[in-house]
C-alpha cells in the first residue's frame, strides 16, 4: 500500500516514507509537530487514500488505557436490576468496546488515531504495549478474548508536553512533521482557496511568516489560522496586505493577548 497524501491532505517524501514503514513493518506511527502541522488529520487523510474506517480515541489528562480496551457499565446494570424490564444475568449486555476494541473487532482494517498521547499519565504508554504488540486482549468479567482479525494502521499524536517511555518509542515508527516551508505553503493555501490572487496570496504569504518570526510572539500562528485569515482577507475584499498597526483581522491569527500587544509595539521594519 503506497500512501501519498489526499487532494486536501498534501504531503512531502520524508511523510510518505514514514507512513509507508508503518505500513510495511505493521508498527504505529508516533508523529509530532507544532499545533497546525496537520499531525491529526494525518489519519484522516491515511483512512481516505486507503480507503479504511477510521476510528478515533482522544487522549484525556484522566484517560487510562484499560477506556481503550472496553467499559464495564455497572451503573446500568444496578439500575436494570432495581427499576428495568431487562435480563441483567447476561453481563456482556453491559461490556461496551473503546477505540481499541472497536479496532481490533471490526471484520475490516481500519485506522486507529490515538490524539495526543502525551496528555495521559506517563504510564499510559507503556500500559498499551501489551495489547498493541499482542492485538488482543481479555474482557476480564465475561473471560471472552477479542482478538484482531485485522491489525489496525495504529496513527499516534504527541504535542511532545512529557517525554514518552523508551520502551513505547523502541515500537513505534517515528516522525517529526516540520512547519511547511513558503512553497508548500503556497501549495495548502491553494487548496483551500482555489484561483487566489496570486498578488494577494504572495502579500498574506509573506506577511504570515514575518508575524511567525517575530521573536515575542508567544504562539506563533498555524496553518489553519492562516487559511482563515485569507477567507476574511477575501470576504472584506481585502487587495493589500499592510504589516502596520492596523492589519487587518489580527485577531485570525493571533490568539494570545501578549501577542497582539507585542505585534502592535514592536519596532517599526519592513518585511
């Protein structure tokens, strides 16, 4: 299986080659990157060129593996006994499958996002490597065994806000998704904004990254930002791109007080 990014999902070879090894050797591919460097629609984009379901597990401060694997709803069930119609005596009535579980019981491949990992406690990861290596585990109430018919294209998101277990990255492909560079850039806008003006998209252009290497500025506007800002740059029927005090929709791309004030206060240059 090749995989070389979708028409709204481009891509660069050193991706592309990254995506392939975890295609190959059957490993989940960990991908990190600044905010806006695309690294969740990355599965998106993986679950569409190989025409695969994709399932979603979004990590939480509070998240723990076992929510992966399945939920054992007693509430329920204590609520059935005491005021339902239901039979309660069949407890895999009340066994609900996480994003892990869905995966490895689905009758067909599918792509497995696993956003932001770094969130969780740091024995999270480490907690996942017995069912990642083995794909399959046991619902403990019942002593049923789901086993994958398929192994899952495993996609992992880290914002890299704690270092992940040696023992996790020795069984992940790794991948470092760089800010895209003016020409790339050029090429996403494109797809967002088709027959642009190229005199308006080279302004927005310019003027975007300049704000980007303004060395006070606290977070640094993404892609997305950027995309939204020319939609109002357009909507307003915006012809120029002026890096002065008064530019236009600021608020589009910066999003931290600090930032705005330090935009307006810095020392007057040309870009």
């Amino acid at each position: 299986m090749e995989f070389t990014g979708t028409q709204a999902y481009l891509t660069n070879p050193a991706l592309e080659a990254a995506v392939r090894c975890s295609l190959v050797l059957e490993k989940p591919l960990l991908v990190r990157g600044e905010p806006g460097t695309g690294k969740t629609l990355l599965a998106e984009a993986v679950a569409e060129a190989l025409g695969m379901p994709l399932i979603t597990w979004h990590v939480k401060s509070t998240t723990r593996a076992q929510e992966g694997l399945y939920h054992y709803d007693t509430v329920q069930r204590l609520y059935d006994s005491r005021f339902g119609d239901h039979d309660v005596r069949d407890i895999r009535e009340y066994i609900h499958m996480g994003a892990l579980g869905q995966a490895f019981q689905s009758p067909e491949r599918v792509v497995l996002l696993i956003d932001e990992i770094d969130k969780a406690d740091i024995e999270f990861p480490n907690d996942l490597l017995h069912e990642l290596d083995r794909m399959r585990f046991t619902v403990m109430e019942t002593g049923d065994e789901v086993a994958a018919a398929h192994r899952p294209v495993v996609v992992i998101t880290s914002n890299a806000e704690k270092e992940l277990p040696d023992a996790f990255l020795r069984r992940c492909i790794f991948h470092y998704i760089d800010f895209p560079d003016r020409e790339l850039m050029a090429r996403i806008v494109e797809v967002h904004h088709p027959g642009l003006d190229r005199d308006l998209m080279n302004q927005a252009l310019t003027a975007f990254f300049a704000v980007r290497g303004m060395d006070r500025i606290r977070k640094p506007p993404s892609t997305s930002e950027l995309v939204d800002w020319i939609a109002m740059l357009q909507t307003a029927g915006e012809t120029e791109v002026d890096l002065g005090e008064n530019m236009p929709f600021l608020g589009t791309l910066l999003k931290k007080e600090q930032d705005i004030e330090a935009f307006r206060t810095r020392s007057t240059r040309r870009y």
